[in-house]
C-alpha cells in the first residue's frame, strides 16, 4: 500500500512540475464550459433593424417602438427612400430592413389589414429565419394589443418576407465560407506547426542549423509545400461549391483568390508561431487543435453569431484571424461586394500575417 501511494505521489510531482500540462488540465475544462455556455445559444439578440417608414402614421410609430422596445432588435435609423436598403445590407449595418406602405394606417381601419415587407440578409440561413420569426411574433403582438384596444376582430397585418443574397435558404451558402477557413486552419496551421517540431524531435533540425542555409531558407522550404497545397485546395472547394453545392461566386473571383491567399499566410504565420513556442509534436496538436480549430468553430460566425455573444468571447473572435477571413468571404463570394467593402478586413489580416511571421522569424534565429 506504502508502494502505490509512493507511486501516486511520484505521478502527482510529475504533473505539478509541467506546468503546461498543469495548466491544460485545470483551465481547459473551465475555458469550453464557457465558450460551449455562451457561444452555444439559437437566440438572436441586439439584430440591427433600419425603417422605411412610408406612412408616418401613430399606427405606424407605435409598431416601430414596439420592435426597438424588444432585447432581440436594435433600431437602427430610419430610411428616407427605398434604395437606401440596399446600400445597408451592402455595408453590413443591418440584418433586416422594415418597409411601411403609405396606406398602412387608411388600411387598418378601413379594409381591416394591410402587409409590411421584411427584407432579412439571408446569407446566413439560420438567423435569417430566426429573425423573421422573431419580428413576425412582435408583429403579432401588435395586432392583439390593437385588436384588445378597439375590439375590432378582423385586424390583420400580414408580411411579405424577402431574403436578399439567398432567397432559396440554402444551409451551404453559409458553411462554404466556414469550412475554408477551417480546412485552412488545419492544413496550414496545424501541419506546418508539427512538420517543424518533427524536425526537432528527429534532431534533424541541427543538421539543418549548421547548413550554409539561412534561418528565413528554412522557413521557407518549410512554408512553401503547404502554401501551393492550400493554393490547390482554394481551386478544390470553388469548384466544387459551385458544380456541386450550388453556391455561386457572385463577387470577382481574383478578389476572391487574393482573400484566401492572404488568410492562408496569416495561418501558416500562426503555424510557425506555435512551432516556436512548443517542443513536441503532441503539444503542437493540443494547441491547434484544441486551442484554436475549436475556437474557430465556435467564435468565428460559422455556427452561432459573434453579436449574440459576451463581450469577451466577441474579443477573443477578433483575434481569430478565421473570423475576418470568413465575414470577408461572405460579402464577396455571397453578396457580390468588391474590395471596397472588405478592405478592413484585408488590411487586419494582412496586420496579423506581418506580425506573426515577424515573431516567428525571431524566435527561430534565437534558437541557432
């Protein structure tokens, strides 16, 4: 018995002195229970809403500080014509638009209903339909308070939905962005990372040292081969997308190409990055796998909007090159925008790649 509790105590010592097993094992638990708690959730809160307000009516006005009153829309501003809609939907400021006929309130009293239009931005089908049903129930709450009002039974307003980008709601429309963010991810990240460490743990990578090669060569000779294959995969899953899924590229498709090569070399940056920073192969897989594939999944916008979540986990997205890349890719490869709208987004990427290659370039020549 003396033996076994030596040994347990034997084990106990080796977990306490790694402190990053000691620290994967006390804080990962903790850091998915929060990710899964928050990022984890159907309800749409805080949607941007815009008006078109045709009929300047108090039947009019009441119904649309009933929809500002409500958690789950944040009004916006109001629109004077209605091309303006477009120009929103274009430049992200709204998830859906509101649109008042001028014979909303003569309607409602004369002919006893009348319709209003909603136009949600259907590039994400799932909290499209969300926030159509959510401001269809707000719409109906409206009619009942009304009706309990004047007593009148035959009060009907009815909607007439639009979904702009993906009238069809198809489900790949959304994913095709997503999963080339993640299949990037894996390939240039998660490879590139482990074939470095590999290179120590063979000690092959003294050979390489002590070679007339310089430190940025053998970064290179490293980068390259995942570089072209992830250049391949780009033309893989546009093809593939577009004659299979049915997805179509309706912005300019070098545009497109310019995007992902970007996102591409911030990704294999990061990968040099963790394979500054680790010594094994199996640490190199925990930390882009566990520490960032899963994050990507889930704090990127692929399943579940980044709006809806706290604070903190909307930082923490920020960070996420994934989740740039991926907002970038909707707008041009779904909604057909040019370099204009998403040079943002082009610019922080660039900012990250620049930034972790410099790291990782340092890093590396410190350990010649």
């Amino acid at each position: 018995m003396n033996q076994l509790i030596s040994f347990i105590k034997k084990e106990f010592y080796h977990i306490t002195r790694d402190i990053r097993t000691l620290f994967m094992l006390l804080m990962m638990p903790i850091a998915q229970l929060m990710i899964f708690g928050f990022a984890i959730t159907t309800e749409i809160n805080n949607t941007s809403v815009v008006v078109l307000d045709n009929s300047k009516t108090i039947e009019s006005a009441q119904l649309i500080a009933q929809v500002n009153a409500s958690k789950y829309f944040n009004l916006k501003g109001y629109l004077t014509k209605q091309e303006e809609i477009q120009n929103f939907f274009r430049l992200g400021k709204t998830k859906l638009a509101i649109v008042i006929p001028q014979e909303f309130g003569r309607d409602i009293y004369h002919s006893g209903k009348t319709e209003i239009q909603l136009i949600a931005d259907a590039s994400d089908p799932n909290e499209a339909t969300t926030i159509v049903n959510y401001i269809q129930q707000i719409i109906a709450q409206y009619q009942q308070q009304s009706i309990n009002q004047d007593g009148n039974s035959s009060y009907v307003i009815k909607s007439q939905v639009k979904m702009l980008y993906n009238p069809q709601l198809k489900s790949s429309y959304n994913f095709v962005p997503g999963i080339m963010g993640l299949v990037f991810m894996l390939i240039c990240t998660m490879m590139t990372s482990v074939s470095i460490v590999k290179e120590k743990e063979e000690g092959t990578m003294e050979i390489l040292l002590v070679s007339p090669l310089k430190p940025i060569s053998i970064i290179l000779a490293k980068v390259v081969p995942y570089f072209l294959i992830s250049i391949i995969d780009v033309f893989s899953i546009l093809i593939l997308s577009v004659y299979v899924l049915e997805v179509p590229i309706a912005g300019n498709l070098f545009l497109l190409f310019f995007l992902c090569t970007i996102f591409i070399l911030s990704t294999l940056s990061l990968g040099l990055l963790i394979s500054s920073v680790t010594q094994t192969q199996q640490a190199a897989m925990i930390i882009s796998s566990m520490g960032l594939l899963l994050p990507t999944l889930l704090l990127s916008g692929l399943i579940f909007p980044v709006e809806n979540m706290p604070i903190i986990l909307r930082i923490i997205s920020n960070i996420l090159p994934a989740y740039w890349f991926i907002s970038a890719v909707k707008d041009v490869m779904i909604k057909g925008l040019g370099f204009f709208s998403i040079w943002k987004e082009c610019l922080i990427l660039v900012g990250m790649t620049i930034f972790l290659l410099t790291i990782s370039v340092r890093m590396f020549k410190n350990r010649l």
